[in-house]
C-alpha cells in the first residue's frame, strides 16, 4: 500500500498511538496521586465524581515455595508471545554514494 502526503503509515500511526497514550497514563497517573493525596473526598466535578475503593485480594506467591519445586521442570511451560515493536527509522540524510571520491585513494570529490 503506498502512501500519499497525507496519509498516515501503519507504523507510524501505530507509534504515535502508544506516545498519545503514554502521555494520558502519565497524567491519569498525576491525577490518581492527587486524589489519593486528599485527605477528604474530592468534590464532584461537572460530568463525573470519583470514589476511592479498597479491595484485599489473596495473591499466590510462587517466591514461597520450596526451591526443588520452583526449579522442577515439570512444573514449567514454555509460552510464546507476539508484540509489535515501533522503532524510529533511520533517515538518511546524503544521498548514498554522493559526492563521487576518486578511485586512486586522494578523497577529493570529482564534482
């Protein structure tokens, strides 16, 4: 699929998508901490209100277990995992091969 001006790549649409919500998880971050940090209830706002709430869960702790256990591979599985990674490309600046140097070895450009 080619792209036009004005369309986005599927790759860089992508990335741009995870920056996007890496900054609103920074600032729903701020904002739990400071509503947490309240030391009496946040006062409703125009839309919404928020609730802080505890629950208690047990959680299994593998750590707890004996070693002979937690190393026996009896007990292991093997998972496979598939992710899209965004890496930003590596622009090319100079068009390669330019200026054209001489055979000879001097490195003065023939242009």
């Amino acid at each position: 699929m080619e792209n036009t001006m004005n369309e986005m790549g599927l790759a860089d649409e992508l990335a741009e998508t995870r920056a996007g919500i890496a900054r609103l998880k920074e600032r729903e971050a701020a904002l739990r901490a400071a509503i947490l940090a309240q030391r009496h209830d946040v006062p409703d706002g125009r839309w919404s209100r928020v609730e802080v709430v505890e629950r208690r869960a047990r959680v299994f702790d593998k750590a707890l277990l004996p070693t002979e256990i937690r190393e026996d591979p009896r007990y292991w599985r093997e998972k496979l995992t598939r992710y899209v990674q965004c890496l930003p490309v590596q622009v090319q600046r100079a068009r390669p091969g330019w200026p054209i140097r001489r055979v000879d070895g001097g490195g003065a450009a023939m242009h």
